[in-house]
C-alpha cells in the first residue's frame, strides 16, 4: 500500500481496484463514442432546414415517452449479463444502418432528423443502463466511495471523444465516424463483462460477516419473539408462592382473595 498511493487516495478497499477501473473504462468507451457521435449528428441536421430543429426537440420528448414502457418490460425480463450487451449491440447495429445511409446519401435531410433524435435517447438509455449496472454491483457505501472515480473515467472519455473527432474529421467522412461510435459501443459491453466478473472479488470479503450479523439478528428477534422467553420491557406477571402456582386475581372484596390463606 506504501508503494501505490492511488488507492489509498481513490479510498479503494481490496477487491475494488479491478473493478472501478473496469467501470470507468466502460463509462469511458460510452461518452467517448457519444461525444464523437455529436459533431456527426450536427453537420447532418444542419443539411436541412435549421428551423426545424425546435420541432426535433419535440419530437425527442414524444419519442422517450413513448419508448420508457417497453423499455421498463426489457429491463424487467431480461437479465444483467444478457441485457447490457443486447442494448449496447442493438445500437451499435443502428449505427452501422445510418452510416450505410449517410455514405450511400439516402434522404440526407430525413436521415439526420431522425438521427438528432435517435442520438438524444441514445445518450439518455445507454448511460442509465451503465449507472444500473454500477448500482446492481455495488453496495451504497460503495457507491459513495467509488462512484466518483468511474465518473472521472466518463469524464476522460467526454474530453476524448472530440478530440478525436477533430483529429480524424480532416482525413475521413461522416460515416467512418458513425462506425466508430459502434466501435466504442463493442468495446464497452466487453469492459462491461468484465466488470461483471470483477464484482464478485469486490463483494466478497463482506458477505460472511453480513450472514453472521443477520443470523445474530434473526435469533435475538426470533428468541425475543417466543411466549416462553418474555420481554424484559413488561413486568413479569406474579404468581401465588403456593403449589401449584397459580396466577393471582383480583380479589372480589377486600375480605375475600384466591390467595388468602386455605380454611381448616
């Protein structure tokens, strides 16, 4: 630990550092395909009419609404290890149809409408997708310690994604673009597989002590709970010190009571 500071600095406990470096270069793959994507997406809607982009922001709006139901079923059904390569799959798939679109100029104007829009929910699904992820393998006060660093690694990858851009936009068209984006998609569900099987190695030292603290738990409420072992919060009820004991009632006079004295 003296020799690497950084995970005293990142506060990382053992078994975390392979995980949290897996999610940041998943989050990392993600913003960097988005933020390589926007550039595209401008230049195509500003083929058509400029207008009409106040019109396309509507649109995103009634597109989201209208895709959240199946979306909420998908997420429902499917499993961990099976959605997120399906979803990030589904749109690099989606990116190579419009890249095949745009090289061969099929209804620019209609194709970067509908790509505006497309882009707009791909941020939105495919980053609460990964922060879903995040969140079904680690624990809240995991969360709060390392969630800070993945999102350092998306950060990384906003800063990069134009950057790159700007570095190959000179020497190659829109639709090699569009297929670096799928690129990026391809490399976070394999990042995200194997943050999947580094979780295990950051759940695990707390487990046992987790079941032995529940069992304690489950034993003293389950103890507490029995009529034979009484509540030390409720007096115990008193009983005649003859035999057989006999619980006390309440005399009916106060020359009569069950436990008076027995007559000769």
């Amino acid at each position: 630990m003296a020799g690497n500071p950084l995970p005293a600095a990142l506060d990382l406990r053992p078994g975390e550092g392979a995980a949290v470096a897996w999610a940041a270069l998943t989050f990392f793959a993600i913003l960097a395909g988005y933020f390589v994507l926007r550039p595209v997406r401008d230049a195509l809607v500003l083929d058509g009419d400029p207008a009409f982009i106040p019109w396309l922001f509507t649109a995103t709006f009634i597109v989201m609404i209208a895709v959240a139901p199946p979306w909420g079923a998908l997420v429902a059904r499917l499993p961990r290890g099976r959605f997120v390569p399906l979803v990030y799959r589904a749109f690099a798939l989606q990116l190579l149809g419009f890249a095949l679109l745009v090289e061969r100029e099929v209804a620019p104007v209609a194709v970067g409408r509908v790509f505006y829009v497309w882009l707009s929910v791909f941020n939105l699904f495919v980053v609460s997708v990964f922060w879903s992820l995040c969140a079904d393998l680690s624990r809240p006060e995991q969360g709060r310690r390392l969630f800070g660093p993945i999102a350092a690694g998306g950060t990384a990858g906003a800063l990069a994604g134009p950057a790159l851009t700007r570095l190959l936009v000179e020497h190659v068209e829109p639709a090699a673009l569009l297929v670096l984006g799928a690129l990026t998609l391809e490399a976070a569900v394999w990042s995200a597989r194997a943050l999947d099987r580094a979780r295990a190695a950051c759940r695990r030292p707390l487990r046992p002590r987790r079941r032995r603290r529940r069992r304690r738990r489950w034993r003293t409420r389950r103890s507490a709970a029995t009529p034979w072992a009484g509540s030390p919060a409720s007096p115990a009820r008193p009983t005649c010190s003859a035999s057989p004991p006999t619980p006390c009632a309440r005399p009916a006079s106060p020359r009569s009571s069950t436990c008076a004295r027995p007559r000769s």
